[in-house]
C-alpha cells in the first residue's frame, strides 16, 4: 500500500501542474543533503540539529501526504527533542527508506 497521496498534494497546489514538477524538482535536490546532515547530526549525537532537520523533513514530505514518512520524521523530531538518542538510529532508518520510495514515486511525475 502506498504511503503518499499525489493526487492530494496536486489539489493543494491548486492543480497546477508545473507548480508541482518544481516543488519534485526541489524535494529530489534537497532531500539527500538533508538526510545526509540527519546521518551526521545522529552520529554526533546532536539532538538540537536532529530536532531541526527532522522537522523540516516532517514538513516536506507532508507536502505529498507521505504518511509513513512524516511519522518517522516527527518520532525523530520528539526522541531528539527529550534528549532520547536510543531509538534515533532505528527512526532515521526508517525515515531513509521511506524518503527513496518517496523519491522514486515523485521521479515517475517528472
């Protein structure tokens, strides 16, 4: 079952199309070097930067009605906020996964 709603996301954006394919266009191009710092904010075990990014995460991917995803990324968002580093690496896991099937479903839009 799919995790994400396209055809909501396009309906906020008033059905614009080309409006959508750009917004795609930033998430393919943001959403790896964001992942990429989450990794290292959790390696480092800094909560503050795992608390920012994952909710900037959160509400990127709720752009697209990913379900899964923003669960992941808020789990994240409250564990780092408590100072919980013990589940974080089996979130941003999770949360990984979920962005590249994201990612391969919105590259079928382009």
């Amino acid at each position: 079952m799919r995790s994400y709603d396209l055809s909501s996301a396009l309906k906020r954006m008033g059905g614009d199309e080309q409006l959508m394919r750009e917004m795609i266009r930033i998430f393919l191009e943001d959403s790896p070097a964001m992942i990429d710092q989450l990794s290292a904010a959790v390696a480092a075990a800094d909560v503050a930067t795992i608390h920012r990014i994952s909710h900037s995460l959160r509400g990127l991917v709720s752009t697209y009605d990913a379900h899964d995803a923003t669960r992941s990324a808020l789990a994240l968002e409250k564990l780092a906020g408590a100072g919980d580093m013990g589940q974080v690496q089996d979130r941003l896991d999770e949360l990984r996964s979920q962005m590249q099937d994201l990612s391969t479903a919105l590259m079928s839009v382009l």
